[in-house]
C-alpha cells in the first residue's frame, strides 16, 4: 500500500498575517458603513436646515412685493441676486397663492405655473417644520417650499427653493476615498506588524517542531534551544527533559537487548558445540559454517542485519543431532537405509527445538534447522521443498555446509582436495543447490577458502587438502551429514 500524501502545509505567519488584515480591513467596512450613515443624516439635516433658513428668507423679502401691483419688478432682483451669491443652490422662485411665477431668475418664465415639482415627492423631514412648510425630494435634489405671509397671518403666495444632491454624493465619495486609504494604510500596517509579531512569535515554536523531528527521527541527543518565559518554554523544557529521560531509558534497553542477544548467542554457540563434540566433527565446523554463510548471504545481497543474524543462526543447523543415537551418529562407515532414515530425523528434531522460542536468531535458526538439507529440484528431506520454496537462509547453509562437510575430516572419511569437492558440488548445481547462489560461491571461492583457512584450521596442518584424489565407493556422495 502506497503512502498518502503529506498534505500541504499552510504557514501560519502568512494565515494569521492575512487574518489580520482581512479583520482590520472589515473593521473599517463596518465602521465605514456605520460613519457614512450617520454623515448623510448630518450632512442631509444641515441641508434641510440651511434650505430652509434660505426659504424662510426669501419669503420674508417677497411677502410685501407680492402684495404690489408689479411684485416682478421687485422679486426677479431679489431671487437673481440670491441665486449669485448662493451657487449652492439649484434654483429659487416666488409663486403666488395660485402658483404662478411672480420671481425667477428667468424673466420669460413669470406667469408660469412651476413645472420643476411635478416629479417630487414629499418625504418626511429630518428638521421641524412650521405650518404650511414642506419639503420635496428625488434622487438628484431637494427642495423646501415656505408659505409667504402677511403681518396678519394671510397667505400670500409662496417661495421654492432647491439644492443639487450632487455636493452631498461628491462629499461622500471623496469620504469613501479617505477611508478606502486609510484602510490601506492600515490594513498595509497591520500586516507588516502581524507577520513581525507572529515571526517572534513562532519563532520558537518553529525551533520546538525542527527538534521534535529530530527527536522523532531517533536523535536523542537533541536540544531544542528556547529560551522563553512563556508557555512554549516551558514546552520546550518539557521536552528537553523528556528527551533525556528517553535517551537513558533507550540506553538501557539497548545494554539488556545486547545482553538478551550474547546470551542467545552463547547459547546457540554452546548448544553446536555440544553437538559437534558429540558427533566427533572436525573442531571448528559450526565457525565456518556461521562466518561462511554471512559471507555468501552479503554476496546474495542481503542486509547487514540478515547477514548477522544468519551468523549467530547457522551454529544451530545440525542442533537435531542431539536426538541421533551415537551408533548412528558417529558410524565410521556408509549408513544403512534404516540409519538414513534416523539421521534425517534430525532436521526436524532440531526445527521442533528451536521453534519452541519466538525469538529472531532462534527463528532463523529453525528454518535453517529445518531446510538446510532440502534440494533446489524438491528432492531433499524433510518436507521436499523446491526452488524459491526454500527459504534463502536454508539455500545458503546447505551450500556451505556441505562444503565445509566435503574439506573437513569426518568419521567416516577424511578430508577431501578442493578441486574434487568442487567437482562434486558443480555435478548437483541446479538439482541439489540454487544455481544462482552456487555460481555466487564458485566465482568467490577464494573468499571461503581463505575464511575458512584464517578462522579455523579444517586439517591438521591448518590448510584444505589441495591434492587431485578420488572418493572410494563407500563414501556418500550427497550431503554429507
């Protein structure tokens, strides 16, 4: 199963820095939508206010001239003049009490009735209204309508005044715009000094991840070097400590496992030579098979870690031996077929045995107990495994094994020269061991030879009979036992 995919990590400098400003930048929205409220009520009531004071004005001044017999001659100066000095204003004009045009600023248009109210509608007022006052408004402007009375309260006609909302709408926007920059600067500001402050901030959070990867990864001796008053010191104190106490607890249970694993050594050690001693072998077979194998499994390409334990396993290959009666065991002569039969017992005895703990070197040498004397064609004992059915420590034993079986001196035999042990190990390549492994031996003989002469001496005068002989007819031919 493939792993999953680490998911992309999202720096918390640029969130918490974005954060910042989006949040000050809706803060200024808000704040924004609230001032703009309240300023169009304040600029539209001081609207309302002025037009009004400028109606009740006009009013004032026309209510005399249209009681006249000519009230133009007197209003159209009054409104011309009003209208050149308040260029706020978009247009004034005086009205009888039957709506005709007595004063404007257009000469030619006395006597009209006034057509710019048609479209406006009366809206409720932000100020107070004296009687007979109305205000009227669309979207583009506004305009305040203020009786004319006579000193004895009769109505004598009227005056309109209007405004533009177009300086209201300009004094907004250029407000937006102040605003807009402000937000800027501030949003600009604010995340400058966010991305400061969180890099301060995470600084040694960032140092307290780097060293708990480190610490994770297996490096105990890591530090993490925070040097804080704050929370995350103490966090980083906290593992410290705990890092030391890891590390001396790891200490430990490596000196027991190194321990553990002598003992088992020595055990096993012992136990083949027990064995050994009891089959009367050549000294030193259980070395060479255990350093022999460790060679051939490193030129197979197999790991330091199955390599070694291949050594510390192989001593145990032949521990089944133990259950072999001596008459059988140590025969100096070829064993009959119901011999055989016993001797072979002996890899699944020594299976049975070493099966009994789950430990790694003990399982190993289980299956090298059990399969060492299998054949790459299925024709060997005891299950009549084949090819890659065997496992690669039993291919590689059986290999060496049975060379250090064919050049040592045996009870049955003495040692046999190099080449024609050789010659018969080359005969039985692909039916009795893996082709492969076995071309791995042969190109690397030189090795085994020269382990097997620096390690422990296989004859008398320390050396592996090199002279050309020939086996005698008693003796066996296949694995020797």
């Amino acid at each position: 199963m493939m792993p999953s995919a680490r998911p992309r990590v999202l720096s918390m400098r640029l969130l918490i820095s974005l954060s910042t400003a989006a949040l000050l930048i809706l803060t200024m929205v808000a704040v924004y939508g609230v001032t703009e409220r309240h300023a169009r009520r304040a600029m539209r009531q001081e609207l309302e206010t002025r037009l009004l004071l400028e109606a009740r004005h006009l009013a004032l001044l026309s209510t005399d001239a249209l009681l006249s017999e000519f009230p133009e001659l007197t209003l159209c100066p009054i409104v011309t003049s009003l209208l050149e000095t308040r260029s706020d204003l978009e247009f004034a004009v005086v009205l009888d009490h039957d709506g005709i045009i007595q004063g404007h600023a257009e000469i030619r248009r006395l006597g009209e009735p006034l057509s710019e109210l048609e479209d406006l509608e009366t809206y409720p007022a932000l100020v107070d209204l004296e009687a007979g006052e109305s205000l009227l408004a669309d979207e583009h402007r506004v305009a305040a309508r203020v009786p004319s009375r006579h000193v004895g309260g009769q109505t004598v006609g009227s005056v309109v005044v209007a405004k533009d909302l177009a300086h209201i709408t300009a004094a907004l926007q250029a407000s937006r715009r102040q605003i807009a920059l402000l937000a800027s600067g501030l949003a600009l500001v604010g995340t400058m000094a966010a991305f400061i402050l969180t890099q301060r901030l995470l600084a040694p959070l960032d140092a307290i991840r780097q060293g708990l990867a480190r610490i994770g990864g297996g490096d105990l001796d890591t530090r993490i070097p925070v040097q804080s008053r704050t929370e995350l010191g103490l966090l980083a104190d906290a593992i410290n400590t705990m890092t030391h106490h890891l590390k001396r607890i790891r200490a430990i249970a490596r000196a027991r496992e190194a321990e553990v694993i002598n003992t088992q050594r020595e055990v096993i050690h012992t136990l083949g030579e027990v064995v050994e001693n009891r089959s009367r072998e050549t000294g030193g077979h259980i070395d060479r098979v255990a350093l022999g194998s460790a060679l051939l499994g490193k030129l197979a390409g197999l790991s330091a870690r199955q390599c070694e334990l291949l050594r510390m396993a192989a001593p145990m290959h032949d521990v089944g031996k133990i259950a072999i009666p001596d008459a059988i065991l140590n025969k100096p002569g070829k064993l009959t077929d119901e011999e055989m039969d016993v001797m072979k017992q002996h890899a699944e005895i020594g299976a049975h045995i070493l099966s009994q703990s789950s430990r790694p070197i003990f399982r190993a040498a289980a299956i090298i107990a059990a399969e060492h004397h299998e054949h790459w064609d299925g024709a060997g004992y005891p299950a009549g495994l084949a090819g890659e059915d065997i496992h690669v420590y039993g291919r590689i034993v059986a290999i060496v094994d049975c060379f250090d079986a064919l050049t040592s001196d045996r009870c049955y035999r003495k040692a046999m020269p190099l080449a024609k042990a050789l010659d018969i190990m080359r005969s039985e390549r692909g039916t009795h061991f893996d082709p492969e492994l076995f071309d791995l031996f042969l190109a690397n003989i030189d090795e085994f030879v020269a382990l097997c002469e620096t390690t422990v001496p296989l004859r008398g005068d320390g050396e592996l009979a090199r002279a050309d002989g020939a086996l005698s007819e008693t003796e066996p031919v296949g694995v020797p036992g």
